[in-house]
C-alpha cells in the first residue's frame, strides 16, 4: 500500500526542523539533533485511521439483511501515496478498475479478499502480491513480505469498519478463520498461513507461537482448498482471486 515507495517518501524529522528554524532564526545554525521518526512510521505499530477509508459499494447493497445473499463478497483495497488514503470496494469479484494503470504494476500494493465457505465453514481469504512480475517486486520481496505482514491488521479492520452492515447482520463472521495467500516466485514467500479468527486477527495480527490457536503456514502448492469431488459444502468454487494471480503467471494452473 505505498510500501516500497514508502522509503522515497519519508523526509527526516532532523531536516524538517532545520529548514523550519532558518525560516524563523534567519541563518542561526540550530542544534543538531537526530530522529528516529522515519523508523518508527517503517517499523512501529500500524493504526487504522477510518477518517481515511472511502468505501465503494459496486453491484452490491450496502445494507446487508438475512434475506439477501451472503456470498459471493469480494473486497478491493488499494492505497494512495498522495493522499494517504485507503479505498475499498466490496463487490461481487474483483473490482478491476481498481487495478490497472502503470502505477499499480509497478507498486502491486493492493490486498484483495473474499469470503468463501470451504468445507461448511465460512472463512476470509485474504491475497497479496510480494514478487513476480518485473525485477523490482523480486528484489524488494523480503521487505514487502515484512510490510504486508505489519499492515494487514489494519487491512482487517478497513475490512470490518467498511462493512460493517455486514458484521452487524453476521456477527459470527469476526469468529470466521482468516487465511493469508502470499503470491511469489520465490519459495520463501510463496504459502499459506491461518491467522487465527478475524477478531484475533485485526488486533493482533499473525497468531504467535504462544497464543491458545495453533497457527497454521502451507506453500501455495500443498494447501488444500476444497473437498475431493463434487460437494455442496466449498463455496464459490470459482478461484476469482487465484485466477487474478494465475494470469500474472505467478502458479501454474494447478
């Protein structure tokens, strides 16, 4: 979301003051001072700021009631370095508007989601981008893979805030289990990890070794999506979010 940009953009706090004091003490040379305030915007906790999410309703009632069909309910969420503002369409699949232009293929900071019910279970199934595509994806995976990780608790609460008429209908679904694709070329990156409830989730973020729920990490490859055969338990069976990502040529068609 703006992540790899993320360094580009930050101007030291020690250099703002410098140019702020010249302003009011003329040429005086003002005390040297160091900040860490570019490391704590990088590394420190992430907040989500509802003021800067603007939500978009496309095919889909923003109203939510038990008469209305659940599913299929895909979400959206891009970000800009401009404004620092989040949007989010909720939709029936992938809000491909939201995704094109030379600026996304260069960033792929987006994160898309969907809800499914996967064996009776309903569960969100959450997808990011770390590599593929052109060079500088690669070479920033390590440090992509680590900001996506950081921020997606605050995704998760975009999510839940953006639709809350749905949660308010469902409140069930913030027990729903959330599982989080990473998409790469490389190994390392490429898998499947459980983060708990989505509750757990949005707070805490990826559930740790100490926590009571047994955290859960699959390569892309090995995970398993549905029930052998035909059933009537996995639904959508339609990959709307994998497909997106096949045609990248990140995975083979399995």
């Amino acid at each position: 979301m703006g992540f790899t940009s993320a360094l580009c953009h930050l101007t030291p706090y020690s250099e703002m003051k410098t140019r702020s004091s010249s302003l009011i003490y003329g040429n005086k040379k003002p005390k040297r001072t160091t900040s860490t305030s570019p490391m704590a915007r990088l590394f420190g906790p992430s907040i989500f700021e509802a003021s800067k999410l603007k939500v978009l309703f496309v095919g889909i009632h923003e109203k939510k009631n038990k008469t209305t069909t659940l599913l299929p309910r895909t979400y959206t969420l891009t970000h800009s370095d401009v404004t620092s503002h989040l949007t989010l369409a909720i939709s029936h699949t992938i809000h491909h508007p939201q995704l094109q232009g030379w600026y996304h293929w260069l960033q792929r900071d987006e994160v898309v989601a969907e809800w499914k019910k996967v064996r009776g279970e309903m569960s969100l199934h959450v997808h990011c981008h770390i590599s593929g595509g052109h060079f500088l994806l690669n070479l920033f995976a390590s440090f992509r893979h680590y900001i996506f990780s950081k921020e997606l608790p605050v995704v998760l609460k975009a999510f839940v805030h953006g639709d809350e008429s749905l949660f308010s209908t469902y409140p069930e679904l913030e027990h729903a289990l959330v599982w989080i694709h990473f998409h790469s070329n490389i190994p390392e990156f490429d898998r499947v990890e459980c983060w708990g409830t989505l509750r757990e989730a949005a707070t805490a973020g990826r559930v740790g070794p100490n926590h009571n729920f047994s955290s859960e990490s699959y390569s892309f490859s090995v995970w398993k999506r549905w029930c052998d055969g035909e059933c009537c338990c996995c639904f959508p069976r339609s990959q709307s979010i994998i497909d997106m990502q096949l045609l990248n040529g990140i995975h083979e068609q399995p």
